[in-house]
C-alpha cells in the first residue's frame, strides 16, 4: 500500500478515535469502509480494480461533508490516493 495512502487511512483512525460526535451507525460505517479498503489493498488489487470501493467512499463523504467536515477531507484524501494508484 503506498505510504501516502497508508498516512489518510491512519489519520482516519485518529479522527474516528477523538471524541468526534458521531452517532453508533456512522462510526460503525466508516470502521467498515476502512476495513473494505485494508483488504482490498491488501490483495494487492490482483484483479481488475472494484468501483464500489471509491463510491463507498463518495458516498462517505457525501454523507459526512456538511457535519464533519474534517472527516470528509480526510475521505478526499483517500480517494485522491486511491485514483493516483489507478482505482
């Protein structure tokens, strides 16, 4: 996983372990979407790359940009890293 990539998905799990007022299914939707982004970079994409892993994150940050701004920024961060790897 490239070291960009690697430093948003952590500065992700920072944010998400502050006291950042989200409610249960909120966090609970991010910590999976995170998950969904460790494995699939983790199989080193050997197949043709998944779309449903940048609209999951899309629509997390759709979801996120108004309330949790900061959030959403480190979401764009993500997607940004993931169409520099191609995906």
């Amino acid at each position: 996983m490239p070291a960009r990539l690697q430093q948003h998905l952590q500065q992700l799990r920072d944010e998400l372990a502050t006291d950042i007022p989200l409610d249960v299914n909120d966090r609970a939707a991010l910590l999976e979407l995170m998950q969904e982004i460790d494995l699939k970079l983790a199989k080193e994409l050997a197949s043709a790359p998944d779309a449903s892993l940048v609209d999951g994150v899309n629509l997390a940050v759709e979801r996120f940009e108004s309330q949790h701004p900061t959030l959403a920024g480190t979401l764009r961060n993500i997607l940004q890293s993931l169409a520099n790897m191609g995906i």
